[in-house]
C-alpha cells in the first residue's frame, strides 16, 4: 500500500507534472486576455472590466470554502494512496461552469426574476452540499489523525497509513466517504458549491455581464468576462491543490517527526473543514430566521463577509506548519552530540 509521500512523488504529483500543470494554466490565462483584446476591441472600459473579472477569480478561489473542501479532499486522498493533482482544477471548473451558464443565460434572457429564484434555490442547495460535505471529511481525516495518534502513542515507525479509516463513525459512512476517490471527481461537487451566487465575487460578475450586455455588447464579448474569472479562479485552485500535495506529502528524516507533522496537519485540516462548515450553517440559519441574530450569527456573518480573508489564513497555516517542519528538520542534525 504506498503511502501519502509516496503519492507525492508518483508520476501524477511529481514537480514535472505540477510545472506542466502550471504551463497549461498559464498558457489558458494568456490565450483568454488575448481573446479579450480581440473581442472587446482593447477600449480601456472594457478592458478594465475585464481586469476585474480575472481579478474576481483570483479572489474567489481564495473563499474558505474553497480552501478547505480542496485540501480536506487532497488530504484524503493522499492518506488513501490517490493522486490528487487534479482536485483544485476539477473542483474550480465544476463551480465556474455555473458561473459561465449564469452569464450565458444573462446575456441572452432577460433577467425577470429567474436570476432571484436561482439564487434562492441554488443558495440553499449550495449551502447544504457545502456543509454536509465539509463535515464528513472532517470526520474521515478525524478518525485519520485517531490512527496517527495511536501509532504515534504506541512509538511505530512511519508507515503506510490505512486507506479506508477504520473507526465505527466512518465505516458508518463509508459511502459518503467514497463520493469523492478520484481528483476529477471535484467537478460536480464544485457545481453543487457554486449554485447560490452568494459571494460578492460572483454577484459583482453578474452585474457586470448585465451591465454590458444591457449596453449592446455582443455575446462574444460578454462572455470574455466568466472565461477571465475562470481562468484566475482555476489558477489559484490549481496551486492550492499543490501546495497542500507538498505540505501534506513532506516527510522528515525522522519517523517520530514525520508522524507528529502529519498528525498536527491532519488535524489542522479538520478543523478548518469544520470552522467553514458552522460559519456556513449559522449563516444559513440565521438568513432563514430559524436563530437569532445573536453574536454567533453576527461573527458568522462578518466571517463570511471575509471569506476571502479566512481562506487565506487556512492556507498559510498550513504553510507555516510545513516551514516551520522543514526548519526544524534542518536543524536537528545541528543539534544531535
């Protein structure tokens, strides 16, 4: 059975693949702005509309949401011997392909509420599959960093972690488990995330199509602008999901260090999974007036307004863990007799 440090070093995870990844990336990124100088006929409005699309995927892919279902995902993954090197991307088309359909249907009919409709629906559907999903994987890498204590306790050497955790919550679960076994796999998931339009990102896009398609621009154009966001939000997807491969997979020249890194990152993911699931859940209860505003509403609220902010925090968690690791790890040769 190969173990997470063994995946990252698998052909699919392997710096060739991830720089390949990126060339692509880069090359999509480039090839949308040309179209924008081409459709939009380089008129500086336009233009800078469309800055702020790209600029508007960038800064959604750093929401918490996104964050933590990408790396709770890539830290099963790895913990099971999978190759997650596509879970970013997969998981940003599957939420931008909403996006590009809201615009689609924006620029070709006229928005007489259904836009409010889809909003509510989605919103709702959105916000549940976001919930439930970010608190299974935090009970699957919970019984993960169970196992990793015990063995830790018990003084084993680092091996191959099991790939199905073995407690009675998730054997309970194991089908809600196995949903998501492969990378691609992330592509429905982040269409169910990206149904309800409740970020100021995607709401700032629509009105942005609106806006120019009210004014005569022709299809070609307006649909510059979810291509630009999708493009930026796949980008930063896509490096998330190899930073969280590099954190996860990293392992010390020590066996004891390297189960204590992987225990604290573990959990470190579970608990960024489950904050973004009850910041998620008092939301949606306190929009439905099933709770009180009171002050964990209110802190939900501002936390959500922030979305971005968290995100980003979640990541250079992770990334200090993993610094601060690779530190130590260098000087303890300094410091043996």
């Amino acid at each position: 059975m190969r173990s997470a440090d063994m995946d990252a070093g698998s052909p699919a995870t392997a710096p060739g693949a991830m720089r390949a990844l990126l060339a692509g990336l880069a090359a999509v990124n480039i090839a949308a702005w040309g179209w924008a100088e081409y459709a939009l006929g380089a008129q500086p409005v336009l233009m800078a509309s469309a800055l702020l699309a790209w600029t508007f995927g960038l800064r959604h892919a750093m929401d918490a949401d996104h964050i933590a279902a990408i790396d709770v995902v890539t830290r099963k993954l790895m913990t099971q011997g999978r190759r997650p090197l596509w879970v970013g991307l997969s998981f940003s088309l599957g939420h931008s392909s909403v996006v590009i359909l809201a615009t689609l249907l924006l620029a070709v009919v006229p928005a007489h509420g259904w836009l409010d409709r889809w909003h509510l629906i989605g919103g709702t559907v959105g916000s549940v599959v976001s919930i439930s999903f970010l608190l299974v994987m935090a009970l699957a890498n919970m019984d993960v960093a169970l196992t990793q204590w015990r063995a830790l306790r018990a003084g084993a050497g680092a091996g191959a972690e099991p790939s199905v955790p073995g407690g009675l919550l998730v054997r309970l679960f194991h089908p809600a488990f196995r949903l998501v076994s492969r990378g691609w796999q992330m592509y429905p998931l982040g269409f169910l995330f990206g149904l309800g339009f409740d970020t100021a990102t995607e709401i700032g896009l629509l009105g942005l199509t609106a806006a120019h398609a009210a004014h005569g621009l022709g299809l070609a154009g307006v649909m510059v602008f979810p291509l630009l966001f999708t493009a930026g939000m796949a980008l930063v997807d896509s490096i998330d999901a190899m930073l969280m491969i590099r954190a996860f997979g990293w392992s010390a020249r020590s066996g004891r260090r390297r189960m204590v890194y992987n225990l604290v990152v573990t959990l470190a993911s579970v608990m960024a999974a489950v904050a973004v699931g009850l910041v998620e859940a008092v939301q949606m209860l306190g929009d439905d007036g099933a709770a009180p505003a009171g002050l964990a509403v209110r802190a939900a609220r501002v936390l959500g307004d922030h979305f971005p902010a968290v995100g980003l925090g979640i990541a250079a968690l992770f990334l200090a863990i993993w610094a601060v690791s690779a530190g130590l790890d260098r000087l303890a040769p300094a410091r043996r007799p």
